[in-house]
C-alpha cells in the first residue's frame, strides 16, 4: 500500500529526529520513537520489548527457545505492568497465547501484523483478550516483529483505547513503513540494553557506566557523575567487557561502529 506525501514526510522526519539523537541515548531515543508513530497512528500507548533466542532443545516447547527480557512501556501504570509481567511469565514457561505463538512462526522476518491476523475471533472472547488487552483499555492493537540478529529481535506494539475504532489497513502501512528503514537504530538499542548481544542485560548502574565509556570518558569521571568509588566503577567496566566479550574500550566502541552484532544464544 503506497503512502500520501504527508505521510512520508512525516516518516522522514521522524528518522532524522532519530538520527540527532546521540547513539548511547538509548531510552530517550527509544521513548521518542514511540511517541512519534503513536501519533502518527493515533495510538494511546506503546510496548517495546526486547526478545532473545534461548538453546533450548525441548521439542515441545511452542515459543521455540524465544523468551522476552525487557520492556518499555511508552505510558506505564501499576495494571500495565502487573499484566505484562503475567504474560511474561506464562512464556517463561512455555505457556504462551495464540497470539505470541503465531509471532514466533514468524520470527526471523520483519512483519507488521493488525491483532486480528495474530488470533482468531474466539480469542477475543477468551481470558488473554480480557486481561491484557481489556483491561488495559486496549481495544486494539498493531505488532511488529523486527530481527536483529539469528538470536535477538525487538518487538514493538501500538495500542488503541475503547474510545477509539480499531486500526486500519493504513495504520498498518504507516506502521511498516515507519519502522522499516532504521535497522540501525535497533543494534544500537539491543547494544544499549546488552539483550542479544552480551551474556546477559546489562543493569540498570551498567547502562549508566555503558555510556560514560562510550561519550569517552575516564573512569574517574564516570565514578564522580554516579557518585560511586572509582573502585566500584572499574569493577562495572570489567563486567560490562566481561558480558560483551571484549577486553578493551576501543574494542567495545567497535560494536557501536558497525563492526557487527555477537550472536549469542546465553540468557
């Protein structure tokens, strides 16, 4: 489906907003990014989540070693994050909806998917529809799944409220089109986070030590702006190598350079 010019340009304009971002602003560029196709799609809210690819060797396992690690919700509240975090555990244990079946088929393809092609009309009826979409006043939604390596994606959803009509064959193409063309931005967020591309996420201290080193500063400056001991902050810059598989700062900088994604399959 082809796009109006008004349309494009607002698209254009969103990536050159993301381009100004400084590339270690993971959470203010992220929290731009949904702000911007929310209203470009009239949503009223917005999910990020960041999914890993486990070694998993149980057959019957219908999520396919895929698990959740981290999310962001454009406008939290205590229900939100009550019922993500119960969906969350449902695919902990391999005991996920149609709707998150139905995305991991396609895992590995970028797709952008209305909630109606993820379920069918019984589901709607049914306690999944009722918990997580109901009563979070969502009354519909658009999910895109976008690869990042083998072993990571990211996973982006935008909702509507009651008070609004579903989503339409347009707001899927705006969607698509919006998100589309910005693979960089995605290794940056996923190397940001460490989801995919480190032994395990980084902590909150870590990300905040993470860009200190990656604007170039000493670690003594580093130490000074998070009010911790310069012992305390080389022992966060050995564990953030550590997790990367790096030995050195300049090392590190390459990932954020273009030198490739670690492919990991570790929790």
């Amino acid at each position: 489906m082809s796009l109006d010019l008004p349309s494009l340009d607002r698209i254009y304009a969103l990536w050159d907003g993301l381009a100004d971002f400084d590339a270690v602003n993971i959470q203010a560029s992220r929290t731009y990014l949904l702000e911007q196709i929310s209203s470009l799609v009239d949503a009223q809210n917005a999910d990020w989540i960041g999914c890993v690819r486990l070694s998993w060797n149980q057959a019957d396992d219908p999520m396919k070693g895929w698990r959740p690690r981290t999310l962001s919700t454009l406008k939290p509240c205590a229900n939100s994050n009550q019922a993500i975090d119960e969906a969350f555990q449902e695919m902990e244990k391999g005991q996920p909806d149609i709707t998150t079946i139905r995305n991991v088929e396609l895992a590995g393809s970028y797709r952008v998917l209305l909630l109606n092609e993820l379920a069918n009309q019984d589901w709607f009826a049914g306690p999944s529809y009722q918990r997580y979409y109901k009563a979070l006043d969502r009354l519909d939604s658009i999910w895109a799944g976008i690869p990042v390596n083998a072993d990571a994606e990211v996973q982006i959803g935008f909702h509507r409220s009651f008070e609004k009509t579903p989503f339409s064959r347009e707001d899927k193409a705006l969607v698509f089109h919006a998100l589309r063309g910005i693979r960089w931005f995605y290794k940056h967020q996923m190397l940001g986070e460490g989801v995919g591309v480190a032994s395990s996420p980084l902590t909150p201290t870590e990300k905040t030590v993470l860009q200190g080193l990656l604007l170039g500063m000493t670690e003594k400056q580093i130490a000074g702006q998070n009010n911790q001991s310069p012992h305390t902050t080389h022992d966060h810059v050995k564990r953030i190598f550590r997790k990367y598989g790096v030995s050195s700062r300049s090392s590190l900088m390459a990932l954020w350079l273009g030198k490739g994604l670690i492919s990991n399959n570790n929790p």
